[in-house]
C-alpha cells in the first residue's frame, strides 16, 4: 500500500493537480486536509473517474478532511472519541466540534486524516484548544491500540507543530515568541508516542521540509519548516519500507502551501516488491 497524506489547502481549487498527483505516484490511500467545503460540495468525480472511493467530512470553507482510496473504505468515523470542539467565546464540554479529523479503515490499516488546530498566538485560546485536541487525540490513540494491540494504524496530516528546531527554517518563527515551536506543543507532538505511535518518515529521511508560506519568497528562499507527519503504530512502522517528500510539488501553477509525504507499506499478505527508495520528488 502507497499512503500519503496533503494538505491541499482548498480542494475544489486543487483538484486536478491533487488527482493527477494520485495517479502519476500510484497513490493507493490519499489523506486530504483543508479541503475547505462540504461533503456535497466535494468533487468527487475526477477522483471516481481515476479509481477512487472517496470520504469527506467538512461543516464549511474552512478545515475540513478527506480520504481518497482504490479499496473501500469501513468504519468511517469523523470524531475520535472525546475530540474537543472550538468556537471564539464559547468554551466548555458543549463547544461544536470542527471538521478536523476522518478514520477509516482500508484493507486493515485504520487511517486517520488529521487537521490539527493552529493555535493562533501564544496569548490565544486557540492554543490551549490546541493542546486539549491533541490530549484528547494521544487518549484515544492509546484506548485504539490498547483495544487491538497489533493494529497497522497511521495518524497522518497537518500537525501544525515543528518538533525539532532542524525542522525550522522559516526566520519569522521563533521560540518564545510563535506557536508551533512552544515546549507545550512539541511535548503534547512527543507525548503521542506513550500512545504507541512515532514517525515513521523521519528515520528514512530525517530533513526535509513540508510547507512554506506562500508570503516573501518563503519556497526560493528554502525557508519551510517540517509539520505534516506519518505516525504509525508498531505494527504499521514495521510494514514502511520507503518513503518521500515530494517538495516540486510546491512549484507550478496554484500549489497548496503544503507538499504530499508518502510511505511505502508492505502489509502481511502482500506480494513482495524491490525495496523501494527513501527520496525527495
């Protein structure tokens, strides 16, 4: 199995390239986030025509996520259990959730789109959403893997956390100043491995970047920063046998701000191929 996963950043303005990136890359599993519109609004018939199931979950022109797949999906949940919701000057249990998050399972791999809040400002009650959601996510991670210990199951999407300060080039993000690079959120991106998850890109390729704002030459001047993320159980991490980021995917005519990362899994039961390479496309 081929999984990627891509924040397009507005679907309906990026279908064709996202569908001819499927293809062209023999993408099996395409997890989608910032889809920017509805299920009905979806456009579902280009993916169809190229072989795709597709499921979609967004409430309006923003968040939103998405999975394409050549096999049928199951199980499709749009919430993990205890998900936070968000909406300025309405906090509490009751808050509406966002459309941040799709589960499905294909071919026994449970997949998760994932679009995790922003966080805004240090002094904003966006962060402190931030870091519940990603509590919430860490528990029902670890309730998942505990219910079936040796279930192949990938969180994957905009994290919208820089883990390491390598994974920083961007001058206008600074610690102690900028959300994403907080010890508050690189420890709740960390504490998700005492949930039975870690990355299983960034062994096979530990540089490289996976967004770059589209303002002051941030892409010709290489200054991207690394937040889009494969992280995997051990049962998934011991199926990766490649991986790539596919930064031109930055170039061309309307790119999203975010590039594909994609893993090569070689599941129990599937023909055996040549070892696949761990590059940047």
């Amino acid at each position: 199995m081929r999984l990627a996963t891509w924040n397009v950043n507005s679907i309906r303005t990026r279908v064709a390239r996202t569908v001819e990136f499927a293809v062209r890359e023999d993408i099996d599993v395409l997890a989608m986030q910032e889809i920017k519109c509805k299920p009905e609004q979806f456009p579902y018939a280009p993916f169809e025509e190229a072989g795709y199931h597709v499921e979609a979950h967004g409430l309006n022109q923003w968040n939103g996520v998405a999975i394409a797949s050549r096999e049928p999906m199951t199980d499709v949940r749009t919430s993990f259990d205890s998900m936070p919701g968000f909406a300025k000057g309405h906090e509490g249990p009751d808050a509406p959730l966002e459309a941040r998050a799709l589960g499905a399972i294909v071919n026994g791999v449970r997949v998760w789109s994932l679009y995790v809040p922003n966080g805004r400002s240090l002094d904003d009650p966006h962060l402190a959403y931030k870091l519940h959601w990603l509590e919430a996510l860490r528990t029902a991670t670890a309730a998942e893997l505990a219910a079936s210990p040796g279930l192949p199951l990938a969180l994957v999407g905009d994290f919208n956390i820089i883990p390491f300060d390598r994974d920083n080039g961007d001058p206008d993000i600074v610690v102690g100043k900028s959300t994403h690079v907080s010890p508050e959120e690189r420890a709740a991106f960390f504490a998700l491995e005492s949930a039975g998850v870690h990355d299983v890109v960034r062994p096979l390729l530990p540089e490289g970047y996976t967004y770059w704002d589209y303002q002051r030459l941030k892409f010709p001047r290489n200054e991207g920063v690394r937040i889009d993320f494969v992280l995997g159980s051990s049962a998934l991490a011991d199926a990766v046998k490649g991986a790539s980021i596919h930064r031109n995917e930055r170039k061309g005519e309307q790119p999203s701000d975010h590039v594909p990362v994609v893993v090569d899994l070689e599941l129990a039961g599937a023909e055996e191929d040549d070892d696949l390479p761990m590059i940047f496309a």
